[in-house]
C-alpha cells in the first residue's frame, strides 16, 4: 500500500482528502505545517507528498527544495489557492511534479497522483497489502480476520480500524489527535475519551490474555504499536 503525506493548515481540506483517498486504497498521514511536514517527508515510507504552499512555520516552498535535495524521486503535488502562473513556475522549478489550484475535483487530484506514480515507475496498487504482522499478531486487511498466536479475536469495526492504523504505521507514535481524526474523522477534543476508550478496549482483546505486549503508552505523545 502506498502511503501518501499531505501537508495542508486547513484542516477541512487535508482531512477530506485524507479521506477520500484512504477509500480509493491509499495510506494517509496528515501534517499541518510546514517544518513537521518536511521531517516526515523525508522519510522513506512517504510514497508521494500533497503540498500546500501557505503553511505555518515552513513554506511549501521551501519543503519541496529540501524534499528535492535528499529524495529527489519522491512525487510531489503542489496544492494550493495561489493561482499566478509564477507560482505554479517557481514550484515546479523547485522540483514538484505537477500542481493543482484550489478549489479542484477530488478526481483530478485522484489522477495525478496516479499519473505521478506511474512517472516514477511505481504502479499503484489497486488492492491494500492483504495482511499486517507484529511479532504473533496477524491482521487481514481484506477478510477483517485478526490472530494472536493462531486465536482468533473478533473486533468491532471501530476497533478494526483503530487497530488497522496503528498495525500499518507500527513502530512509529500516533498522537491522539491523529487517531481521532483518522479513524473518528474528528477534530481532536481534549475533554474527550473516546481514544483511551477504545486503546483499552483493543488491549483487553489483543495484549491482555497474550505476550508479548503490543499496544504501547508514550506518554505526552500519543501511542505505538510494536514488539519491545
């Protein structure tokens, strides 16, 4: 599955792109500004970047030229209101792939970022990876089926998606509000609880009863799904 960055403030838009494109059988990861944005891209699991140019901190600008610097074969789309010509030439001189003026038809985003793929050789997949693994934990993306030491756990669908997106993004720490946004597709309440909630309803099914523990608290920053 190939996993797509997008780097957006608005967070309307970045969400509903998000969204749109986890249905067409993508992966998603969603930043807000721009200093953020340009660590993340740069790390080898981005397949392609969606970027803003007027973000907080950090210019789309100037992420797309530290981007082209040390990855130099990863796409990039420019996504932007700006609509003069000379900020379409500055960002494709800076190395994006292509650009697209807001407001767009989300199916034209849909083909460029197929046919940004296909420049560099990397034929999308039309169907997601159909199993994910840590240490004895097997998930089935298409059948819904999840095994921890050959016993099958039966999970809500809320707790399949949460437990989807933590197994596909193992090792690496999803924020609270990554979570709610990503599988709730909520604006992040800090009075809320429903992430803890659901973090202890996957722990009592998948690490309770089972060793080695998987689901793993960071504290200030969110959770990690990982053999340790």
């Amino acid at each position: 599955m190939k996993t797509i960055l997008i780097v957006e403030d608005d967070r309307r838009i970045a969400q509903n792109i998000s969204r749109g494109l986890r249905e067409e059988g993508y992966a998603t990861d969603v930043i807000y500004e721009g200093i953020n944005g340009r660590q993340r891209a740069l790390q080898p699991d981005i397949d392609l970047i969606i970027l803003d140019i007027n973000l907080p901190g950090l210019s789309g600008f100037e992420v797309c030229r530290s981007v082209r610097a040390e990855r130099p074969q990863v796409p990039i789309i420019m996504l932007t209101a700006l609509g003069e010509i000379e900020d379409k030439v500055e960002g494709l001189e800076l190395g994006a792939d292509d650009y697209l003026v807001k407001p767009f038809d989300f199916r034209e985003l849909i083909a460029r970022v197929a046919t940004c793929f296909r420049r560099v050789g990397t034929q999308v997949d039309s169907i997601p990876d159909d199993i994910g693994q840590v240490a004895n934990l097997t998930v089935n993306f298409s059948t819904k089926e999840v095994k921890r030491d050959q016993s099958t756990i039966d999970l809500t669908a809320k707790e399949f998606a949460l437990l989807e997106y933590l197994i596909r993004r193992r090792g690496r720490v999803a924020s609270k509000a990554d979570l709610a946004e990503s599988v709730w597709g909520l604006n992040f309440d800090p009075g809320t609880n429903v992430v803890e909630v659901y973090i202890n309803y996957l722990r009592k099914k998948i690490d309770r009863d089972f060793e080695p523990k998987l689901i793993h608290t960071r504290p200030g920053m969110g959770y990690v799904l990982k053999e340790e």
